[in-house]
C-alpha cells in the first residue's frame, strides 16, 4: 500500500463556513401558485433552493453525538435519490432534549453545514390561529405566518425551520404545524393574508420538544424524533465541543490561523479545561468556548 | 412545478459518492514507514471511497511502528481525532503521541529497574546464612538457612532440650564459620555436616576442659565464649 501526498487544503473551511450560494448553480422554484389578490411579497418570483445538493451533509456534519442524527441524513439521503433533488432538503424532525438551546445548537449547525438559512420560530408566543388556513375574519390585520416571511426574506423555499416553545402553545397550533409539515398538504397550503397557495413542501421542519410523547397526535405521526442532549462518551463530548468551537469561530469571525493552537489542545487536553467544559448545556458551553477561544485569539494578537 | 430542479446524470453520480456513512482510519504504509489518516466513505459494509487527511513520514521505520500502534489502542479516538485533524492538522496529536510513548517506555524502564534491584537485593540477602532455633513435636532443632527463606535448608535435631542447649554452647560463637557449613553441606551432605559439627563440638570441648576453662556437668562449654 502506498499513501499519497496529502493536500492539507483548509478542509476546515467547507465544515465552519457557509458556503456562498452562487447564482448561476443553485436550483430555483416559484411557490406561489396563481397571482394573489393582495401584497405577494416577491412570492411570484423563483427562489432558490439551497445547500449542498446531498449526503456530503451527512459527511461533514460531524455530530455524532447526536444518535441517529448521521443515519438519518444519510437515510434520508438515499431515499431522496429517487426524487433526485439537488438541494438540501429532509424529513420533518423532532429533536428531543432539555432545553430550547440545545436545539438552536443542533438546527444552527446544521443549518451552517448544509448552507440554508434558519429560522426560529416561537410557537408559544403565536395566537391561537396564527397558522389557521381558514376562518371567520375579525378586524385585525392577518399577516403571513412566519414560514413564509421566511421563505420571502431570506430569498429561499428551503430554509431550516426550527419551532421552539410548542409546549407552552395553543393546541391547535401544533395540528396547523402539522398541516405545515405534511409532506402532501404542504405542497398546496392556502395563505389566507395572501389569499394564495404556497408550496411549503422544501421547508426543512424542525420541532423542538421536552418529550415526543407530548407532542400532539398530528405531530408525533409526521416527525423523526432524535434525542440531543449532553452526551455521556467523553470522545462524543469533545466531538460536540469541537462543533461548538466551529460555531463560536463562525459567528465571530475568528479564522483557524488565530485560534488554531488553542483549539488543538482539544487532542490532549493538558489543563483538563476542554473536559470540564464539555458537560455544559449548549447555552453555557457557547459562551465559554467563545470566551476561551477570544482569549486564545488576544493572546496570540499582542 | 420544477423550473431548473432537475440534476442531470453526471451529477447525480457524485451524489452517489457523496452519500453513506464516514468514519476516520489510521493506516500504516512500512514500508515508506508512513502515517496517514484517511476519511473512509463507506456504503452498506464497504468502503465506497477515501481521501487523506494528513500524512506524515519517519525517517525510521521503528518510530512510524510505535506511533501506529500507539494509534491502533485508541481506535475509539479516530473520530474526534479525524475531525480534529480536519480542522487543526495532525501536529499536536503527534506530539502528544510521542511525549506519551517516551512516558511509557520511560515509567517500563523504571518498573525494569526496580524489579532488577529487588532481584539483586533478594540475591544478596540469600548469600547470607542465618541460623534459627526449631521445634518439631517433641524434638529439638537447629537449623541453617539463607537469607529471605522461612525453611531451613539443614536441621540438627536433638532429643532433649539439654542436649541442644549443650550444642549451642559450643554453635553460637561458631555465627562467622555459617557460610563455610553451608558450602560444606552443599559439598558432602546433610549427615557429614552433622557429624562434623558433633566432632567439632567434643574437640572444643576437650581442649576447654584441658584449659580449665569448662564448667562440667551437662553443658561445659556455658562459660566458654569463643576463641580470640
């Protein structure tokens, strides 16, 4: 066996920051079917579908510590090979853990690998029937529920929609979330603000929940549940640390030149710092991450 | 309802490729004595396709040898390491690997040490004949034995409790000639070294007696302590 030469080309760079969307590459889809009668809010134009087109996702996600989470991509992958889309898209998921934190984590990263836009909506802040399709019409002004704002202001029909606090909402509003995220009735959902049908069928749906068995009937049916939490492995521990590390150096701009020493140490780990962090809950453990690799980053500037 | 959705064939077979699961192994090329770290893409059991990580040459072959096996115990790291390594490079692991091999082989070269020293000690300490008083049911004994051992190698027995003491007399200003009974013992046997001992032991008797020194009586040589 002979080994080649290895290009130590900044790999890294394909795993920590977005790649850019270049326009001529990426797949577009006009969602609105018809011509409202009110504001479309640029709706009747094509918008794109993002992300990289399949399982290198899987590949370069890099949370093992989720169970299941690589499996499911991977799976979810090979059964969208059939349908062959070129974009990022899967299957309505539950992540099921602690806190609202741990979930933005996990949907941030892989809304960062994959390349789309998140967003984060907080179902319990909704009104009763914000996401209704139909109804009596009061006087108060009916604007798009957020999906769509998403889907208009971030130019995109494949955005990663992540839906926090559901267990503090209105009941109905997890059934109309189910009616959002199945995979025939999306296709064709009335937008009563619009007076229009929109395809949500690409939205990437993400459910955050305490417990999947408290979610409503209509939801548990329709999702994937993936428990995320803090891992017991210490291996696991540090892969999610090392995920957290990629996050804080995105969101901070710190490139791999500044912090590269400090985040290396995670191989030996010689003061135990990393080890002791790595039992942190997601909110904790990004703030002391992006504390210790900003220090690491100083220290190497003066 | 798809505008430009559609992929077109060549594509899709990068899809193929790009799709399956990943995972991060150490290989070891002896004899360029190599190191490499390569990202496996593996389908259904099979490795689908690989690409290098890092690699790394030893200009000796034994070096790339411990490295490597030092890397096949820790197979439960490969994936932390691999994609540390994506994003770091391999340098700080291959320090680490090095300052903890040299601590292993120092910390086995240490435990080599002492169990030498113990061994030599144990050595030295049997080179020594110490002599003990032992007591069999009814009997009366005194044996010679080395250092470190709870079993003496010879016994003289006796059967009354006079009889042995009469011998003492006479055996304990003898402490210095221990090693000389025991090489004598190991030349002729157990019966001549007592016979000896005995004829030695009446002989010394005799010359204290004719010297005026002896007590009489049972034990004559209890006021005897040894030549000068």
């Amino acid at each position: 066996m002979t080994i080649a030469e290895a290009e130590l080309a900044p790999i890294w760079r394909n795993i920590a920051v977005i790649p850019r969307a270049s326009a001529e590459a990426n797949p577009t889809r006009t969602v609105m079917q018809g011509s409202p009668a009110g504001e479309s809010f640029g709706l009747d134009r094509p918008l794109d579908l993002l992300g990289s087109p399949s399982a290198d996702c899987a590949q370069r996600i890099g949370m093992e510590w989720v169970p299941g989470l690589v499996e499911f991509l991977a799976n979810d992958t090979r059964h969208r090979r059939h349908v062959e889309r070129s974009w990022f898209h899967f299957a309505p998921l539950a992540l099921v853990g602690h806190t609202d934190d741990e979930a933005r984590f996990v949907a941030r990263r892989m809304a960062r690998v994959a390349g789309v836009p998140l967003f984060v909506m907080d179902a319990g802040r909704l009104q009763p029937d914000a996401l209704r399709r139909s109804g009596a019409r009061g006087p108060e002004l009916v604007v798009p529920p957020d999906p769509v704002i998403a889907m208009a202001s971030a130019r995109c029909a494949n955005p990663i929609v992540l839906v926090l606090g559901l267990g503090g909402a209105a009941a109905r509003i997890g059934d109309d979330i189910a009616t959002m995220l199945d995979p025939d009735a999306a296709r064709r959902w009335f937008c009563r603000s619009m007076d229009a049908v929109i395809d949500l069928g690409e939205i990437n749906w993400m459910v955050a929940a305490s417990n999947e068995h408290a979610l409503p009937t209509s939801l548990y049916t329709r999702l994937e549940p993936l428990s995320i939490g803090v891992p017991c492995d210490p291996t696991e521990r540090m892969l999610r640390v090392l995920a957290m590390a990629l996050e804080v150096m995105a969101d901070h701009d710190l490139e791999i030149e500044e912090v590269g020493p400090a985040l290396a140490t995670i191989f030996d780990d010689p003061d135990g710092e990393w080890s002791r962090m790595s039992g942190l809950a997601a909110g904790a453990l990004y703030e002391a991450v992006g504390r210790h690799l900003l220090r690491a980053a100083n220290a190497l500037r003066f | 309802m798809r505008d430009t959705a559609e992929i077109d064939p060549s594509a899709r077979e990068d899809i193929l490729a790009g799709s399956g699961s990943i995972e991060y192994e150490v290989r070891l090329d002896t004899a360029s004595s190599t190191i490499g770290m390569f990202r496996v893409v593996g389908r259904n059991g099979a490795s689908f396709a690989e690409y290098p990580v890092w690699t790394r040459t030893w200009r000796h072959r034994r070096h790339a040898a411990s490295l490597f096996s030092w890397m096949l115990d820790k197979r439960g790291k490969w994936l932390l390491w691999g994609r540390l390594g994506e994003v770091v490079g391999p340098d700080r692991l291959l320090a680490m690997a090095a300052s903890e091999i040299s601590e292993l082989r120092a910390s086995q070269a240490r435990d080599l040490l002492k169990k030498r020293a113990k061994a030599r000690k144990a050595k030295a300490r049997a080179l020594k004949i110490y002599s003990f008083l032992v007591d069999r049911h009814g009997e009366f004994g005194i044996d010679l034995r080395r250092g470190g051992e709870d079993k003496g190698f010879f016994v003289i027995w006796f059967r009354q409790n006079w009889e042995r003491e009469r011998f003492r007399d006479w055996w304990r200003p003898q402490a210095h000639r221990f090693a000389d009974f025991a090489a004598f013992f190991e030349e002729q046997g157990p019966r001549a070294l007592e016979r000896k001992l005995l004829a030695e032991m009446q002989e010394t008797e005799k010359r204290v007696k004719l010297a005026g020194l002896s007590s009489g009586g049972r034990r004559p040589l209890r006021f005897w302590r040894g030549d000068e």
